[in-house]
C-alpha cells in the first residue's frame, strides 16, 4: 500500500486516505461485493482498499486511460499477491467504457474523476448498480471548495451540480462523509 501511495505522488495521482481507504474497505464488505467498477484507478490504492474487503471471488473492473497509472496499479497488485482473474483492467476513458457495462449488475462503483467529467460518470454509476449497492464518490468536497460560497470555478460549479443531483435523486439514498476531500456514500434503492 505504501509503495502504491508513493507511486502515485510520483505521477501526480493523490491517493485516498487512509482512513478513506478503511471506510471503503467496510463498505465493500458490507455490501459483500463480487462486482466492483472503479472510475479513475490512480496508482491502485483505493483498488487494494476495495480489494481487501470485496468477497474472495470477487472481480474489480478499474478504467483509467492513462498507461502509467495502469502499470502503476498493476504494480501494487502484483506486490498485493492479487490473483489476476480478480482485476480487470480497461485502458480507455468512462466515457468510452461505461455505456457497455450492465445495467444493475454491480455491487459497488468508486468514482474517482474530474468534476467536469461527474456528470456523465455518476449517472452511468447509478445505473450500473444492483438494488442495495453503493455509489462512492472521493473528493466530493474538493478539498472544501464546494462548501466555500466565494469558489465560483467551472470545476466547483461542475461538482456542486453533480451532488446536488445526487441528493435529489428519488433512486439513492446519500450521506457525505467528511473524511479526506470528502467521500460521498449513496445506496440504491
């Protein structure tokens, strides 16, 4: 995990906290998760977090397209001992990938992207997930901007939006939890 985390500072990739990382590792268990899709795999820190609390058999499916946060995470997989058959790897955008995954066929989905990209990634993730699954949006806060009533840039505009969609959305059932850059915690109903 350390080395994973190291990683990603070289490449500009922030990891999730620890405590983070903790929480997602829970939900994930909670949920006894077999089908995990992560948006944004950074260098696989919050994939091993995943990992560590999805059911033995269980698969995440991680989309980033950028080659060197691929190589990083299969790094830390490689150190974690992951069994290859429980990752999948996509090497594309959201975009491209997420209108080809099944409709509620997912247990849990982390978003982990740009705030211009929220929009598109939070709608394809609602509707990926099974009756009883979470949605997990990291940095949901960004850092504190969305709650600074002077932040008024396109990137806080675009998040702002995207929760505010989220809390109006008759489907999920959300919670902000103030732990790094603020982690959203949404159940489908």
């Amino acid at each position: 995990m350390l080395r994973a985390r190291d990683r990603g500072a070289e490449l500009g990739a922030p990891a999730v906290t620890p405590a983070t990382g903790a929480l997602l590792r829970v939900t994930a268990a909670a949920v006894q998760a077999r089908a995990v899709v992560e948006i944004g795999t950074g260098s696989g820190v919050a994939s091993l977090w995943l990992l560590r609390g999805m059911a033995p058999d269980g698969v995440l499916t991680t989309i980033d397209p950028d080659a060197a946060h691929q190589r990083a995470a299969k790094a830390a997989f490689a150190e974690e001992g992951v069994p290859a058959p429980r990752t999948r790897m996509i090497a594309r955008t959201a975009s491209q990938v997420l209108p080809r995954l099944a409709d509620g066929a997912y247990d849990l989905v982390l978003v982990s992207t740009e705030p211009h990209e929220l929009g598109t990634c939070l709608d394809a993730a609602v509707r990926l997930l099974r009756p009883g699954g979470v949605l997990a949006l990291t940095d949901a806060l960004l850092g504190g901007r969305v709650t600074d009533a002077t932040a008024r840039d396109d990137a806080t505009h675009d998040a702002r939006r995207a929760l505010a969609a989220l809390r109006d959305d008759d489907r999920l059932v959300p919670a902000m939890v103030p732990l790094g850059g603020g982690l959203l915690l949404a159940v489908r109903r």
